[in-house]
C-alpha cells in the first residue's frame, strides 16, 4: 500500500507498539537477571521503536528488514563466532554454542526424524529420543507464521536479504522465473527427504547448505570434508553474496531452501493472505520488481497472482503505487473486515512471533558484544 493509505493514526501507532513492548518485556523476564536481563529490556524497546515506524508509516520493508538482518547476523556471532573472528577473552571458546535445532535440517530430513521416532517408540525409550520431537514441534510452531517465518522469523534468511538490499537498484534485472524453476525449492526438499532417509544421514546439511560451515555435520578433515566445505563456501558466495547483490533477489531462500518449500505446502493451514485487488490494479509491474523470492506471477495471466512462496514481506505493498495489495484473513476468498484490520493483525502476530524468537540469541549477544568491546579496548 501507499504510504497515505496504509499508515495509522500516532496514537493508534503508539499504542499498538506500547502492547507489543509489554507483551515481549513480560517474556524478557524469563530465566533473566542482571545485564542479561537489561540488554533484553533494551532490545524490546528498539523492536517495539521499528515495530511503531512500521504502523506509523504504513510502510513495512524497511524496518522488517533492518530487524531481520539484526536476527540473522545475532544468530551467526552467537553460534558461529569462531568463524568470523570474535573469539577474544569474551568470546572464549565454550561461550559458542552448537546450533540448537535447524529448521532448514530438520524440514530436508524430517522423514529420518519419523523413522527415528517409530524406532524409539517401538524400543520403549522414547524419552531418550524426546529432542527429535522437539523438533519436529518447532516446526509446527512455525505454522503460526506460515510462509512469513522465512521473511521474519528466520535466523538465517535475513542473510541473502542483507546483501539484496545493499544496491538501491539491481546490476541484473531478474523479475521472474520460468515456470519450471520456481518449483525448484520443492523438487530439492523432495530429493532430499528420499535421499536423506535412504543414507540415512541429513544429505541436504552435508552437501548443499552453506550455513553448516563450521558446525559438527562436517565429517573428519579428510578429503570428502574438503570437497564439502568447497560445495558450501562456492553455494553460500553465488546464492548468499553475489546473486543478492546482483539481483536484489533472495536467491539462496527464493531458489535453493527447501524450507521455502516446506511452508510453502504446510503454511497455507495459516490464515494470512497478501491479496491483490484487481480493480486498483494498473498492472503497472512495480510489485513483481519488489518481490525479492519471485512470488508474484503475471506469465500468462490477466491479473498478478500471488504464489503459495509468497514470505509475506510486505515489498510488494510498499511499492504498490495504488493500494491494491495488503494482508487479508482467509482460505479460500479473504473474509470480511474492517480495512486494515487483517493488516494489523498479522503484523502484530508476526512482531509477537519473531520478537519471541530474537530474545533466545540477540540480547545475549549484545551482551556479548558489549564485554567483547571493554577487553579489546581495556
């Protein structure tokens, strides 16, 4: 939507993000006491601060994103910190952790997780495999986002998006893909569902994701670990780096992810729409322009069409010059709401959702970063 159209009322702004402060300040005070615990109160003031832009100016691209690149380069310094350096007195070794769970991982190998959890039941010690179903519960929490979790909630998407948005404009012009090729997220997650239960070991982490650099999937230092880290680093430069950069496309979630696929099928059990109204449509292309995972189609068709890919990211809305795309509620055809209310609410259970999921890693690493900062200087 245009900025006129969909931007609120200040005082509406403020206590919209005023709810959405108490609401996460009430969980900051889990498990949490002294620096952690003022970090934490100071990261859910500047969430709630985007979180107010975003109402106030109707525009949602600018401050989701300045939050979602903060998520997934916090998740990067609090797991893999060894990797980029910040391993100094603060950052000493047994402060980088492993990462807990993957969704990426345990989307591309969950029929492994099934067969696992039919043998730990069979064996009568399920509790001994009780982390697998953990994990298989993270993703149905997933759900409650749908599709959004890749545009808000993903520790690792705000990566490609980062450096999609360095360039103000794109080298490479890049709007759609061919027909075929917008399916290819889903062709991997099923090659690598198949694959991963006959070897039995997450085939798509060992040779595919960039994201696994460093971490315990590696095998031994020996030549197929050689060959892997090769695969990671050249994947990660070309559909990380240089595509984005390029494009201005998220390539890596757009084209290889197959959690995209994933919650491209099970996210459409979440209610929450982008709708396009073809009566304010002037098909004029600036939304499939936007789009930064190819999610808008227009190949063939008399209307745009909104694919199931769609990351709910709002640059399609921002970039609307009519209003004729916002968030709506419903399956099959949206429900009947006030205007603005489906906008509102999916926007306050997406800042819910992801604030949530930023409170397990970020204020700690500021925390982190802060002692980080005094022992360099000291």
């Amino acid at each position: 939507m245009t900025e006129h159209q969909a931007a609120l009322s200040e005082r509406t702004s403020a206590a919209l993000a005023c709810g959405l402060f108490l609401a996460l300040a009430w969980l900051s005070t889990l498990n949490a006491d002294g620096a952690l615990l003022i970090a934490r109160f100071a990261w859910v003031a500047a969430l709630a601060g985007m979180a107010y832009r975003v109402f106030v100016t109707g525009r949602i691209g600018r401050w989701r994103s300045v939050f979602f690149i903060i998520l997934a380069w916090a998740f990067i310094v609090q797991f893999k910190a060894n990797l980029i350096g910040l391993t100094g007195r603060a950052f000493i070794a047994q402060d980088i952790q492993e990462v807990p769970y993957c969704h990426i991982a345990i989307a591309s190998s969950f029929l492994n997780h099934v067969y696992q959890q039919y043998l730990a039941l069979m064996s009568g010690v399920w509790q001994t495999w009780s982390p697998l179903t953990w994990g298989a519960l993270w993703l149905v929490i997933t759900l409650v986002l749908g599709q959004a979790w890749c545009s808000w909630a993903c520790f690792y998407g705000g990566l490609d998006a980062g450096f999609a948005r360095i360039r103000r404009k794109p080298l490479v012009k890049w709007n759609q893909l061919p027909r075929g090729l917008r399916e290819l997220p889903a062709a991997i997650l099923v090659a690598m569902l198949l694959l991963s239960l006959v070897v039995l070991k997450p085939v798509f982490c060992l040779w595919v994701c960039p994201l696994k650099l460093g971490t315990g999937f590696l095998d031994p230092n020996t030549t197929t670990r050689q060959v892997q880290l090769a695969i990671f680093i050249l994947i990660g430069v070309i559909f990380l780096v240089v595509l984005p950069w390029l494009t201005k496309k998220r390539a890596f979630c757009g084209l290889i992810c197959p959690f995209g696929a994933w919650q491209a099928f099970f996210g459409q059990v979440n209610p929450y729409r982008v709708a396009i109204k073809p009566e304010a449509c002037v098909q004029c292309q600036l939304c499939v322009k936007a789009c930064p995972t190819f999610a808008i189609d227009t190949q063939g068709l008399k209307e745009h069409k909104v694919s199931p890919y769609c990351n709910r990211c709002g640059e399609c809305m921002d970039a609307c010059p009519t209003g004729a795309i916002d968030f709506s509620v419903g399956w099959k055809r949206p429900l009947a709401l006030a205007p603005g209310v489906a906008r509102i609410a999916f926007l306050l259970s997406a800042w819910l959702v992801a604030g949530a999921v930023s409170l397990l890693f970020v204020p700690e690493v500021l925390v982190k970063l802060c002692r980080w900062a005094v022992s360099w200087f000291a």
